[in-house]
C-alpha cells in the first residue's frame, strides 16, 4: 500500500519546494499536486526539482483545454528531469467550466478522454522511438512531428497515466486503457468502493490489453487527523465544510444516491443558488461525514485506514498536518500505517 501526500489547493509555487520536502522528510511515497488555483505542471516541476526519491503526480490536470501534443510535451520534460518520478493524472471537468472559465471546447467525457490517452500514447511512442506520429480520430489528429519538433528518446519509463473517474464510463475506460485512477474525494466510502467503483472498473478491464498491468486504484480520501482530539475536531469541521461544497455539485451525488441521501444534495444545491453558502455544512449530519471521512489521532490512523481500505485500493493519501511542528507524529504514523497494511 502506498501513502502519498495531497498538496492544499491554495500552496502557491513559491512554497511548493519547501512543502515537497517536508513530505519527502516524513516518508510519504509520493506527493499529489493540484491543477486548479495554480497550474498543475509548474507545481509538479518545483516539486520534483527540490526532491530526490519522492514521486509527484498530478491529481488532476484538467485535460480537455490543453492539447495532447502540449501536455506530452511537458510530460515528457518532468519525466526527463526527475529520472521517472513523474505521474500524469488527467481529468475532464465539468461542462460549463470547460466552455466558460476555459473557453475551450468540451467533449463527450469516456469517448473525448479515450482519444486523449490514445493520443498522448502515440506522441509518447513517436518521442522514444522516433518513429513517424500518425495519430487520426475523431476528436484529434495528430500526423506531423519533424525530427526538429521530437524531444526524443529518455532513460526513464514512459509517463504512467492515471485518470480522475466517477460515472460508470470513465471507470470502465481505467479498467480498459488507463494505468490506474484516482477516486474523487465524494467516492471513498468502502460501500461505495466495494459496490460501485471497482465492478465497473473491472468490467472494463475484460477488454484490456493482453499483458498490460491491472489499474492501480487510488483512495483520494480526505484524513482529519491531529495529536489531540481537539485539533482532529478541528479538521473534520473543516472538511465537513470542503465535503457540504463538493455534495453541491450533482456529478458527485451518485454516492449520496447508494445511502439514500440524494436529497441532501439537492438542498446543497438549492442552498449555493440562494448564496448560502456557510450554512451548508451543517446540512452533513455526522453519519453522512464518517462515510467519507477519515478522523483519528495519529496513534489510531493505521487501524483506521487498514479496516476501510485493506484489500480495496492499492494507493492512498493522507493529510499533510497544517502545522509543521506534528510532522515528527504524522512521519512516525506513516511508519505504522505500512507496517499493518503491508
């Protein structure tokens, strides 16, 4: 099992080298970079110029917006620069932030995101190998890569691609084409894990190449936890709140559908229309935030995560402590949680 850190949303690139190396001190496996308030690749870039053994990825790079032949391009650089270290996470969006805070063009999600890797995967192959780039599909067409214009070839692996899935056809297309997932933070519950993501991901996975490895799948659960009761308080109202914004949305009302709280989500939803916006986390009753929750002392995270992951997931994160002087705790917590999940 591995154990990666989550970057805050709001870390700008002049503390992402410092924050990196924190994470790397603790003994995470790696470190999950945001594509949101500040862009994906310059954080991932900062991160691995300033770290020697940690992997960074991406979770997740919003990837219609951006051309293939552009992310390959960068990919590839990161790829070069930290000897294999690097991880792409890639991720649709929503409809009306692609066409409207991007002004891009939006694309049917499975079917666009499909193309994009098969893409991707030929610019990536034409790179290493130097063979001509013939890629033609409905959405993108890319035939034209002089030998000024191809990086070439690198000694690291090629970039592993991982991508953010929530409806039934994107997790169908990580079971067939993609190296792993990363869930949305709204779909770690165990039941939900158990009942809707991993059957489908597996009914996908019937049409996966011959020898391809099966998909790692990534448990982006959000973790309150603290040395003292007081300050693990004080984190899950804080992620009662980030989950009360997330329920809002009704992509993620799937999970809230399996437990019968559709209706929550409808009256988040109401409730961002009227602007009421700090009254919602109180419509999350504690039973609705320990389905998606982690909460626990440091002492107590390695039975906690082993009895809601062990067997599900090959991968999940764990809460960087806000303040630095718990990072001796949470690194000797890290310790713990792979002896019992190993």
């Amino acid at each position: 099992m591995e154990i990666f850190a989550v970057t805050p949303e709001n870390l700008g690139l002049e503390a992402m080298g410092a924050f990196a190396q924190r994470v790397e001190a603790m003994g995470y496996d790696g470190l999950f970079v945001p594509d949101a308030i500040h862009d994906g690749f310059l954080l991932a870039g900062q991160a691995l110029a300033t770290t020697r053994r940690l992997r960074v990825g991406i979770s997740v790079l919003v990837a219609f917006p951006r051309s293939p032949m552009n992310v390959a391009l960068a990919a590839w650089d990161l790829q070069r620069l930290s000897g294999g270290r690097f991880e792409l996470g890639l991720g649709t969006q929503i409809k009306q932030n692609i066409e409207d805070r991007y002004s891009a063009r939006w694309l049917p999600p499975a079917a666009g995101m499909r193309e994009y890797l098969g893409a991707l995967r030929a610019i990536f192959h034409s790179f290493r190998t130097r063979e001509p780039l013939n890629f033609v599909g409905e959405y993108y067409r890319f035939t034209r890569l002089q030998p000024f214009f191809n990086p070439g070839p690198i000694d690291a692996p090629d970039v592993p691609i991982m991508l953010g899935a929530v409806g039934p056809k994107m997790l169908n297309l990580v079971g067939e084409a993609a190296d792993g997932m990363h869930t949305h933070p709204t779909n770690t519950s165990a039941r939900y894990l158990r009942e809707a993501i991993l059957p489908q991901v597996a009914a996908g996975a019937a049409r996966r190449a011959p020898g391809l490895p099966p998909p790692m799948i990534c448990a982006n659960e959000l973790v309150a936890s603290g040395p003292d009761d007081a300050t693990v308080g004080f984190e899950r109202e804080r992620f009662r709140g980030m989950l009360a914004f997330l329920f809002s949305t009704p992509a993620y009302w799937p999970s809230l559908e399996l437990f019968g709280w559709q209706d929550i989500g409808e009256r988040l939803l109401q409730m961002t229309r009227e602007g009421r916006w700090q009254e919602m986390p109180s419509l999350l009753s504690d039973a609705v935030v320990d389905e998606f929750l982690v909460s626990g002392r440091f002492e107590v995270l390695p039975e906690v995560l082993a009895s809601r992951f062990q067997g599900l997931v090959q991968r999940i994160t764990l809460t960087v402590p806000p303040q630095p002087e718990n990072d001796r705790a949470n690194a000797a917590a890290i310790e713990a949680i792979r002896r019992r999940l190993s």
